[in-house]
C-alpha cells in the first residue's frame, strides 16, 4: 500500500538558530524542538528535564474537593468501598492503582471488573445491584461511568454513592453521581484534559494523599501503572501524561511491581521498556485476560506482592494471550476474505462487517487488522447477549466517534474516542447501521484521508547522523500521540551489503553520493525492493532512528519506514 509524505512546516530560522545557540544543540535538532511547540530555554528544559513538581494541582479539577471530602469520610467511617473498572488495560491498570493504594489505609475494600460478555463495557446493572446486595455505600468508578446515567440513577436508589473517574467525552447529560472527576467535562477547568482513565484515578489519589497528609511517594510506587495506561489506551503523551509517563517508565525499568517485572520478562523485552513496548508487549497481555475469560485476572497479577505469585499469575495470563492471537489470526483472515470477495465492499468508503460467531474479544484488533490492508474507516461487529456489539477504528484525521453519533438513533449506546469506538445494537438494525454510517463516512471523509500517511519531521543528510545526535535526540522521550518518535527523510540514497531475511525482510548499510558516511539500516516488509536496490539504484528513505541491542552490543540502526525508488 503506498503512502503519502506529508511533510511538517518547517519552523523560523531565526527562531531555531536562535534556540539551537542557546541550548548548543545542532540546527536539526533545534528545528525539532521549536516544531514541537519549544522555543525558548526555559520550555526546553521543562521538556528534557521533566520533574514530579510539574504535575498539576489534582483539587483544580471539578468536584474533586468532593470526591475526596466522599473518599475520606468512608474510610473514616469504615464504609465498605468497591473499586469498579473497565477491563482493558487503562481500567485493570486504574483499579489496581487506587486498590493497591487504599488498601493500605482501609481494609473494607473490594474491587469489581464487569465481565465483557455478560455485562459489556462501563457500569452494569449487575454490578450496581452486587455492590449494594454486598453492602458496599461507596463506588469509586474508573475508566468508565461518564454516561452511566441510568446506572447511576439506580445505584442512588439502593443507597450507594458513585465517585465517577473518567477521560471519555461526556454525553448530553452527566450522571447524578456525588462526584464525576473528568477533565472533558465542559465546566472543568482543569489545564489539562488528556488524562487516561488510570490518570484521572492517580489524581484522585493524590488529591487524598495531600488532603490527609500521606507520604506522596507512597503513590509514587504505582506510576509505572499510568504509563502502562498511558501507552496501551494512545493518549497523548504531553505536558501531564509526559511528566507521568517519563516517571512511569523509568520506575518500571528500575524496580517495577511484581506483576509488570514477570509482564517484561514474559514480553522477551531486552534493554529498557519504552512506550512502543509496552503497547506491543506489555499491554497485550493485560488485555487478554478480558478478550479471553475474565480481566479480573489481570489485576490479580497487577496486584501481586511476590515475584513468585506474580510469576506464576503472569504464566496464566500469557496463555490466554497466545490463544487471543489465535482468535485474532483466524478472524482477520475471514473478514479480508469477505472484503475482497464482495466488489461492492472493496468499492466502499467504510467497511462494517457482522458474523454473530466472531470472538467479541478481539473484534477491536481485528478492526485495526483490516485497516491494514483496506484503509479505511472499519467497524467489525459480532453477537452479545442477543446484540450486535461491536468495535471501531479509525483512520488519521477522520473522527469515528462523530460519524458513529450521527447513527445514534440506531443504537442502544455507543461511546469512545475519535479513532476508536464502541457500540451496541439490535439484531434487525445492522443493515440499516451499514448503509447509514456508508452515508456518513462518504460524506465527511476527504480522499486524502483514505491514504495512509507518514509523518516527516525533517529531510536530513546521513552524515549529520552520529552518536552525538542521537544520544540527545533519545531524550526526547517517551514518544507517543503529540510527541511522536521524530521521523526523518534522506534523498538519493544507495544501499550496500544488501541482505534479504526470511524473504521479506532487508538489512542493508546505507549512504548518499559524495558522503563517506554509512548507516546500518533495517526494512522491515520490503523485501520485493531487493533486486532493485541491490542492483544500486538510488532512492527516498523514511525512517526513524533506533538503539539496536544484540547480545549486549548496542549499536545505531535506521528502522525503515517507507521508501520511494527515483
């Protein structure tokens, strides 16, 4: 599938020569600053040198004072407190944040993870009415609960009180909870709205550790929590989320809890865990506890106080993911088969596909799968509960979520964010869903959105590569949503030593014309470009720069991204 390169606006010169002086950095990577939004001294040492100081005020956020005021008076009073989250990583990570906090200062405490299959996503009836069958006057809700209304409603009548953390859009009307904590409510005012659901929770946390004098650092000891949520759920990793991310990961490479270390080793993750590792690696595992059987075992393993417990949790956990991808492989290969043996589907600006037999856990990644070969938006849906339910994904720039709402009276519920939603339906309106959200997509998207496109920081020679460079560029982590790992171009590149693995794959040592400089490089699927460019044809190169770690030996390594022969 060819790409398109759009390339990012080149910034003042005067500004970047200016900044590149001041911080003694080389033009190139001053350019890179001052296109992320740092241009002076001072932002730039805030960026590189983030500090737990930087972390904002949790009591700006709306009825925070209340949520804490709520909080404080249950463990006071010895009210029986139930921990309630989503099952995918942000709500296992988010429960097991604040459980694990609490409970060292309340021991009538439980936690409640609604099951995907019987209850589907956010605040369920049956949990509701457990809670309240099981004594429990105080909910504390995470990762979900901002369009709880009814629940909520119900949960008043029984006598329980919600504290509602949550980072998705709200709908029209907010729950009648005692407290909804999310910074995207309308009327908080709180200067930072990217939080994950795990976020929103560590800040009520911190908020009851400034009110009641508790050593913060006690909190501290789950921040590598947050940046696990912050990784897997792809929020932006700025301002906020960076200071906790930035923290995140280095207490999971430092002293991790039990359950993230036996996640790491399990992974195979060599060196240090970064953002791309933990979506890839950590993250999956997490999630297959809820996409295969129940994610209440994630935060078991989350939970762990051993090595030992948490080993052999973890050893359970990576099972379950090897039969996720099991299901995920299976599925994929079905809804492509289906795309490409119907025109009009091939021919369509949207693809929603329905089979009532699709594992309801991985229809999200199979949604992502699909996108990968038909660039689209995609919506895969299966049967729940004698309900359509499904997933969607996005493509850049298109906000799924917004299409979704304008076939709202089509559904029972619906929610997400702009590149990835969820929604529920009857049975009888699944073809009517098809053709409205066709309608939709074709009439909202651009064509340039139905072309996947690489992101260019810079266009940069070879030779300006070297240790130097990259030992400050890697600072510049963690990458992720808004400060994405900086990409760069180099034209009229010949490649030398040209080697191709497991036929797909090339490793190859790369240069420019009138340039002594060589780079080992790494492309990853274009091993139909062999013949061409081990011939010595001159080409386009877009690619990252990486730390390749073999056996201990740490080398610089371009990692291809796209390349376009001359």
């Amino acid at each position: 599938m060819s790409k398109r390169w759009v390339y990012k606006d080149l910034p003042d010169p005067e500004t970047v020569h200016s900044l590149a002086s001041g911080i003694k950095v080389s033009d190139t990577l001053a350019a890179l600053l001052v296109q992320r939004g740092y241009s002076t001294f001072e932002e730039t040492r805030a960026f590189f040198r983030p500090h737990l100081g930087q972390l904002h005020d949790p009591f700006l956020m709306k009825d925070m004072e209340k949520a804490v005021n709520r909080l404080s008076e249950a463990i006071f009073k010895k009210e029986k407190i139930l921990i309630y989250g989503d099952y995918d990583v942000d709500g296992t990570t988010s429960v097991a944040l604040a459980y694990g906090f609490l409970r060292k200062y309340h021991s009538n405490i439980d936690y409640y993870i609604p099951d995907r299959y019987d209850e589907g996503y956010g605040i369920s009836e049956t949990g509701v009415r457990w809670a309240a069958e099981q004594g429990f006057t105080l909910v504390i809700a995470l990762d979900c609960g901002i369009k709880a209304v009814s629940k909520v409603e119900l949960a008043n009548s029984l006598g329980v009180d919600f504290i509602i953390c949550d980072h998705h859009l709200p709908g029209p009307e907010l729950p009648k909870a005692f407290a909804v904590l999310d910074p995207k409510r309308l009327d908080c005012d709180y200067p930072f709205d990217g939080l994950s659901g795990c976020g929103v929770g560590f800040k009520l946390m911190q908020a009851f550790a400034i009110q009641n004098t508790v050593d913060i650092q006690e909190l501290y000891l789950y921040l590598d929590l947050v940046a696990v949520s912050i990784a897997s759920d792809i929020v932006p990793v700025v301002g906020e989320n960076r200071v906790l991310a930035y923290f995140g990961l280095q207490k999971l490479n430092k002293s991790p809890l039990p359950g993230l270390k036996a996640l790491k080793n399990l992974s195979g993750i060599r060196g240090d865990v970064t953002v791309t590792r933990v979506v890839f690696g950590i993250g999956p595992r997490i999630n297959a506890a809820g996409r295969i059987d129940h994610a209440g075992a994630a935060v078991e393993l989350l939970l762990a106080r051993t090595e030992e417990e948490a080993e052999e949790l973890a050893a359970q956990l990576d099972i379950k993911n090897d039969l996720r991808k099991g299901f995920d492989e299976n599925i994929t290969k079905e809804a492509l088969a289906i795309i490409e043996e119907e025109d009009q589907l091939k021919k369509s600006f949207s693809t929603v596909l329905y089979r009532e037999n699709w594992h309801k856990g991985v229809i999200g990644i199979v949604a992502s799968r699909c996108i990968e070969k038909f660039y689209r938006p995609t919506i895969i849906l299966t049967e729940s509960n004698s309900k359509a339910t499904g997933s969607a994904r996005s493509v850049v720039g298109f906000d799924v979520y917004e299409a979704i709402a304008e076939c709202a009276d089509l559904l029972d519920q619906y929610g997400g964010h702009k590149y990835a939603a969820g929604l529920t339906m009857n049975l009888d309106k699944v073809e009517a869903f098809k053709e409205r959200f066709e309608e939709v997509v074709a009439r909202r998207i651009t064509p340039e959105m139905l072309e996947p496109i690489i992101d260019i920081d810079l266009a940069i020679p070879i030779e300006g590569i070297n240790h130097k460079f990259f030992n400050i560029l890697r600072q510049m982590a963690p990458f992720g949503p808004g400060n994405m790992q900086p990409v760069f171009v180099s034209t009229n590149v010949v490649a030398k030593s040209v080697k191709q693995l497991k036929e797909i794959h090339l490793k190859m040592f790369l240069s420019q014309e009138g340039s002594k400089a060589s780079l080992e490089a790494i492309a990853f699927g274009f091993g139909e470009y062999y013949d061409a460019i081990a011939d010595g044809a001159p080409f386009n190169v877009a690619y990252t720069i990486e730390e390749n770690d073999f056996m201990g030996n740490k080398t610089m390594q371009l990692h291809i991204k796209d390349l376009k022969l001359d």
